[in-house]
C-alpha cells in the first residue's frame, strides 16, 4: 500500500494569508506544508493516493469517512479480543503446540490491532478535520460496544486481586463488565448476608454457561422452591446412608490405588509420578456415579463427561462478549453445547425413566432413589396424585449434584496432597493415626470418625484453598448491611480465601499451615466461632459437607496406609480461579510404595 500523503488544501487565512509554502521532507515524495492546522471540506487526500481527491465529489468523502470510523471502532474491538486472549492465556493450562497456537493468535490479533491503528493514525494525518472527527467517534462506538459492557460484556476480568482487597476488611466496589459488584470481606456484613439476615440475599443470577452446566437445581433455586428441594434432598445425606456409602467409595478408590500400584511393581524406579489433579476428578466422579446413581453407574460416567465439556466451555467463554442475540447463532462453539446439553439431558432421562420402570420395592437408596421415593410416595409408602418435584425439577438436581458432588471434593483432596508433599512431618503424623485407627484394612464409617487430626488437616486445607473460591448474593429490597447502604439487587461477592486468612480473626499466622488450629474443633479456630467457610454458613450451606469429608477421609486414609509421597520437580505453583480453585498446571507427584 501506498503511504498516505498529506495534501492539506486549506482555504486562505482570515487575514487573507496564503497558504503555507509546500516542503519537501527528506525521503517523500510529494510536498507537505509546514503549518500543520487542520481544514475543513471534502478535498483531502486519505491513505491512498489521490483518494477521494478533489474531484470525486462529497460521496466519496463521506465514504471515505466511513472507512475511518469502521477502522477506529475495529482497532478498539481488537484491543478487547487482545486484551481477552492475554486472560485465557493466563487462565489456560494449555502446554505445548496447542500453548504455542494460542500465544500466535494473541500476538496475530495484536498485530491486527497495531497495524489498524497506525492505519487510523496515518489517515488523521491528513490533517482534514472531517477524518479526525470520524476516528474519534469510531473509537468511541468501538469502545462502547466492545470494550465497556454496554453489550453485557464480561471482557473485563474481575479486579479482585490481593492488591485491590483491602486487608482491613473495608468492603469495595470493582466492576464485572457492566456489572458493579460490592466485595465484602468484614466477617460481620457475611453473617449478617448468610445467616441473620440470609431471606433478604438471593443468589445472584447464574451466568447461562454455568446454568446449562449446574442446572437449576439446589444450588440455584430460592424461595419456596428451594425450601421444598432441600426437604427432599435433605435424607439423601443422613448419616445412616452415608455409612453404607463409604463401602462404595472404598471400592472406587481401590480401583485407583490397584493402578498405581500395578504402575509401581512395572517401574525400574522405585517411585513413580503421578498427575493427581486428574485423578482425583476421575475418581469423584466416579464416586459420585455410584453413590448418586447406583446401578446406572455406566449411563452415569456418560453424564458425567458431557458435564466436564461443558464445564471447558463455560471456562472459556466466561468472560466472553456477550452479543445479544449470540447465543442462537449456529456457531461451532454454539452447536457444540446444544448437542452436549441434549446429550446431558437425555442420559439422565434415560436413567430417570429406567428406575422408574423398574420399580421394586421403592426406587432405591442412592441419592435418585431418594428423590424419586420423595416425589412418587406418600411417607405411608402410597402413590403420591402430585409429584414434590417435576421430572424437569429431578433433571436439574442430578446435573447439580453430579457437579458439586465431584468438582470440589477432587480439589479438596489434590490440595491436601499438595500440603501433606510439603509438610512431610505432617503425613507421617496422619500416617501414624491412619495406621493406629484403621490398620492396613479398608476404613470403615467408624473408623474415619476417630480420625482426628485428619479432620484438622482437611479443615486447615480448607480454610488455606477453598475451592469454592467466591459466594455471590443480592438484596431483594434496599438494606443496610453495617456501614454500607445497599440498592435493592446489588451484586455482593464474598471472598472467602481472603476472608480465612485475616489475621485479626485467625491470628498472626493467618498465611502458615497450622492444622493445630483446629485442636478443640471447628467452632474454636478462631476469634469468631463462623469463621470457617469453605461449606459456607447458615441455612444455605453445604448440603454435601458430611459426604465430602467422609470421602475426603477415606481416600486420605487409602493412600497413607500405602504410599508416602513428595511433590515432583515439575510442579508450579499456580492456584487459579477455573470456577473452583485449581492448580492451574496440575498435581504431579512422587509416589513410593511403603513397603518398597
Ligand atoms: C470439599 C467439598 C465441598 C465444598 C468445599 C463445598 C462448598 C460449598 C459451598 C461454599 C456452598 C455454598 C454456596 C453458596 O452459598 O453460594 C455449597 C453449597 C452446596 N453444596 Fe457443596 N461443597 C462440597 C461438596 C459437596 C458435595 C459432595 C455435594 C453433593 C453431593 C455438594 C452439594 C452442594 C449443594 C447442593 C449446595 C447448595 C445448598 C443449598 O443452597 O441449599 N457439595 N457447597
């Protein structure tokens, strides 16, 4: 392309002034005055020569403005898909070509945008006032729709960061695209949003990604509907039911230990690495297939990947530009998740309808069983006329319990392997008390309660990495919650990492790994007795709590009795906020057979 050159045609001055004497600059080939002022009128000359000229006439002009406005507002648009592929960069735990393909992309895209940008630039230096005021309106238009939510964008990431939070637990207000979210980190404005006062904080809306993901099960729902959902899930988690459970746990978490050792007895080495993050989702999953869908277990594992594609998607377009309209757009991103969502809800219609069918006496005592018992019998054991939950209802509880049932019990246990590999005085310490308890036999119910300095390190692992990272809620009516005045649906976030490492509550060793903290229980770790909060507090907290801990216990208790472990060269530390917290390269780990 031709380089643009400026041809200021200005009228004469007031004074009746000539114009400027054209120059010539070293190296041009054309002249070019000296008085750099802007002109007026359709007779300029912009990036191409001659273009649009003096003769061509205003339509020209107008079209050539037009050009300008669309280059400025697509060079603003390049700056926000640079800006959201440096995030997912960031977020990404891609390694190798496909790393290498995302980092080309962002430094293409990037390149794109520099290169329109000189391109803008270059056509102002026309020195037409017209092509100025075009540029500046198409970055204006440009910014306004792709780079300052007026589109519900999320482009913009979330701007809490340890930097931005205040350790005096000064709430503070950032924006989430466009929407403002207040942080509250003061241990007071959390009890009152999720205990004293928790009937005037709803969750906030889901993001629909996550919807499609989590379904509009427990989690989600509020009001009486979410009172009558709690009722029937409620017995689900009796611990009369989870003790029979924890027999199935044991015999998943076998199938894993088996292979490890199978891998062990193979190696030339005497140990043997392994990438525990993955693992540990695998086999919650498959903890949670059996436990919630017994003998459909293998319709379940269906389920269960459909879940984790889309759980892929959703991280990745989170903080997408949300185009109105988008959605129904046949992309490929697009069709994919409308063929996994199918996929999700027909497999559990299938499983659904397959119990219901083969009905015995009752549905079952997994968690289905219990819910479809709740919803299709009387408690005399009659047919109910009305169902508690619909069918549609029984789909989006088994999506929600197939996520919060796996996800966060996998990353609970990868981050007590990743403190136990660093705290070796700490594993041989829960080795001795596995060992002392339970033998070298598989744990039962009442064995894993005895475990007590098991119970303080998974408590201490959650209080340093939750892995839910952040809870959201919003007043239904305008409310006051302690020095904040607070517009009815008002997005609050509750930061709980920051929150379980303020030193006023949990002491001068708020950041260290002290699992002696919680010696005299729960309730008694710190100054105030609802300061833990990785299963939240309140009439909304976790419903799974006993069953994580119980597994969490179990499978702890497994690999002690077996193997000691560090943590492999290859680890990085990196806790990344993927929805729940992870580490964003993964667990590797050393393993060595104890009686190696
Ligand atoms: C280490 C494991 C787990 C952690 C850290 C955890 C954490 C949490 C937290 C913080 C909440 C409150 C969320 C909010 O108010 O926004 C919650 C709610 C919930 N959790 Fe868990 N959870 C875990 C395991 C489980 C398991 C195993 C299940 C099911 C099998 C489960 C099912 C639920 C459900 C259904 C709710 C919503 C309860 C309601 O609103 O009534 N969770 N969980």
């Amino acid at each position: 392309m031709a380089m643009p050159m400026p041809m200021p045609m200005p009228p004469p001055g007031p004074g009746g002034d000539a114009p400027p004497a054209p120059v010539m600059m070293p190296g041009m080939a054309t002249p070019m005055t000296t008085g750099m002022s802007f002109t007026w009128g359709h007779r300029a000359v912009v990036l191409f020569p001659r273009w649009p000229g003096d003769r061509a006439g205003v339509g020209m002009y107008l079209l050539c403005l037009l050009l300008v406005l669309a280059l400025a507002a697509l060079a603003e648009a390049l700056s926000a898909a640079s800006r959201r592929l440096e995030l997912e960069l960031d977020l990404s735990r891609s390694r190798g070509r496909r790393r290498r393909q995302q980092q080309l992309l962002a430094a293409g895209v990037h390149a794109a945008r520099m290169g329109l940008a000189y391109l803008v630039m270059l056509a102002v230096m026309s020195f037409n006032a017209g092509v100025l005021l075009a540029a500046v309106a198409g970055h204006a238009a440009g910014f306004l729709l792709a780079r300052s939510g007026l589109l519900g964008s999320n482009a913009a990431a979330p701007e809490i960061d340890a930097a931005a939070a205040t350790s005096n637990g000064t709430p503070f207000l950032y924006w989430f695209g466009p929407q403002p979210r207040i942080c509250v980190s003061d241990y007071d404005s959390v009890k009152q949003t999720l205990s004293k006062k928790y009937g005037y904080f709803v969750k906030n809306d889901a993001h629909p990604a996550i919807l499609s993901m989590i379904g509009k099960g427990l989690v989600l729902v509020e009001g009486a509907d979410w009172v009558r959902h709690r009722r029937v899930l409620t017995p689900a988690f009796a611990m009369d039911k989870l003790k029979v459970m924890t027999k199935t746990m044991a015999s998943c978490a076998e199938c894993l230990i088996q292979g490890w050792e199978d891998h062990a007895s193979n190696s030339k080495s005497i140990e043997i690495e392994v990438e525990f993050s993955k693992q540990f989702q695998d086999l919650t999953a498959d903890v949670i297939c059996r436990t919630a869908f017994g003998s459909n277990s293998e319709k379940g594992k269906e389920v269960f990947h459909a879940q984790k594609q889309l759980q892929a998607i959703a991280i990745a377009t989170i903080l997408n530009l949300q185009l109105p309209g988008f959605k129904y757009l046949p992309t490929k991103r697009n069709r994919c998740k409308w063929k996994l969502e199918n996929k999700l809800r027909n497999t559990l219609m299938q499983i659904i309808q397959s119990r219901i069918t083969s009905e015995g006496n009752g549905y079952g005592d997994d968690l289905l069983g219990v819910m479809l018992n709740a919803c299709f019998s009387t408690e005399q054991g009659e047919k109910r006329d009305e169902l508690i939950l619909r069918v549609d209802e029984i789909i989006d509880e088994c999506k929600t319990f197939f996520f919060a049932g796996h996800e966060t019990t996998s990353h609970l246990l990868t981050w007590t392997m990743f403190l136990l590999s660093v705290y070796p005085e700490w594993q041989d310490r829960l080795r001795e008390e596995v060992l002392r308890e339970c033998g070298k036999e598989n744990p039962n119910a009442d064995m894993l309660s005895k475990l007590k300095v098991m119970t303080m390190v998974l408590l201490e692992t959650l209080r340093l990495y939750p892995p839910v990272i952040y809870m959201f809620r919003k007043p239904i009516t305008d409310m006051q919650l302690g020095r904040l005045h607070l517009p009815r649906g008002t997005a609050i976030v509750i930061p709980i990492p920051m929150l379980h490492r303020d030193k006023e509550v949990w002491g001068d060793d708020a950041d260290e790994f002290n699992p002696l903290r919680f010696a005299n229980g729960v309730t008694r770790a710190a100054k105030i007795p609802h300061a833990h909060l990785g299963f939240s507090i309140g009439p909304r907290s976790c419903i799974g709590q006993n069953f994580a801990m119980l597994e969490a216990k179990l499978v702890m208790a497994m690999i002690l009795q077996k193997f000691s472990f560090a943590l492999s060269p290859k680890y990085v530390h990196a806790p990344a906020d993927l929805i729940t917290l992870q580490p964003k390269f993964g667990l590797p780990i050393l393993l060595k057979a104890l009686d190696a």
